[in-house]
C-alpha cells in the first residue's frame, strides 16, 4: 500500500509550471489521452471508450487532490459509463433491432433529457455543498450532470451529446480556471472547438454504423 501511495504521489508532483501554477504528470498524461478519445469519438471509432476509462481514473486522482468532489466522482462515473458505452458500440442495437447507427433524438426525448439534466444541477450542487468541503459546489455540479447526460448520449451514438459537450467544455474552463488548473483549461477550451467540429461531422455521418 505505501509503494501504491509512493508512486501516486509521484504522478501528482509537478512536471513543469504554467502562470504560476503547477502541471502534474497525471494531468499531463490525462490530457493527452483525453485528446486521443475524443479524435476518437469524432470518427465513430470504439477505441476512444478504453481510453476514456484510462483518462478518467487519472482525472479521478487529480481531481480529488485539488478538492474538485463532485467531477472526481463524475470521474469514477465516466469508467462504468465508458465500459457500457464501449459495449453498445460494438454491440447496441437500435429501436428498430438493428446495429446503432449515428442518430438523433425525437422533440420528447430531447426535452426530457433537458429537463432531467436541468433539475439534477442543483440537487447534485446542494449535495456538494452539505456534504463536501467543495468551495464551487455548484459550480462543480453543473458540468457533473452536464457530463453524465453527454456521455450517455454519446453511448446511444445519438448526435445531441455534441452541443451537450460543448455547453460542458465551456462551464469547465471557467471551473478549472478559478483552481488555476492551466493546462486542462486550454484542452477544456480545445474541446468545447473539436465538440462543434464533431457535431458538424456527425450530423453528415447520420444513419451510418461506424464501429
């Protein structure tokens, strides 16, 4: 257990500063294969959910050491969400019985998800606040659900979890900005840009499997 510990707080010591503020290994090393997964799931490709599991335990670590709760939880979330995404793009079927292919949700379905989405921020922002340290507790609870909701959409291969992602990348700058985590506010900033990039190339991709 002190070797484990010994080398996780390795991966968090500084690799270089940026205005001031420190860069980990872990950050380093989670950003660029977050970078990776997203190329990824631009192109339909299942290999971007293996390194979404592996990118989101190293932001698991690292934001738990800035006292960020609510997205190190969302982290853990991000495993099991990328182990069923993973699965139902190899294997998911849609309402019609055939294999997923890219495709977009009915009014119904997108005003549900927004509602739910919407209701869950401040229910999640208050469990932060009672029960953590959190000092941005609702402001680490939007892009929470926020996340949760586009990576479910992602899932489905439904189109939707791209203006979703970029509603998301763009609250996280400002989050990670206030804790002075400068190198994941430029790859948040360089999301919230492949997120538009990828709405655009998905709804030309609409109707194909992919995977």
């Amino acid at each position: 257990m002190d070797a484990l510990h010994n080398v996780a707080s390795l991966w968090l010591q500084p690799a270089f500063s940026l205005w001031g503020s420190p860069i980990t290994w872990t950050e380093l090393l989670a950003c660029g294969l977050s970078l990776w997964m997203v190329g990824c799931n631009m192109r339909v490709h299942p290999l971007g959910w293996p390194l979404a599991i592996v990118s989101s335990l190293l932001y698991a670590a690292l934001f738990l050491h800035y006292r960020l709760y609510g997205e190190a939880s969302l982290q853990l979330v991000f495993v099991a969400l990328a182990a069923w995404g993973w699965w139902e793009w190899l294997n998911g079927r849609g309402e019609d019985g055939q294999r997923l292919t890219v495709h977009r949700l009915g009014a119904r379905a997108r005003l549900k998800a927004t509602l739910l989405t919407v209701a869950a921020w401040p229910l999640l922002g208050l469990l932060l606040h009672r029960m953590t340290d959190s000092d941005v507790p609702f402001l680490d609870a939007l892009p929470t659900v926020g996340s949760v909701a586009g990576q479910i959409l992602l899932g489905r291969k439904l189109i939707e979890n791209w203006p979703v992602w970029v509603a998301v990348n763009l609250v996280s700058v400002g989050l990670f900005a206030y804790k002075g985590l400068w190198l994941t506010v430029l790859l948040y900033a360089l999301f919230a840009a492949l997120a538009v990039w990828g709405w655009q190339r998905w709804q030309a991709l609409e109707g194909q499997v992919h995977g």
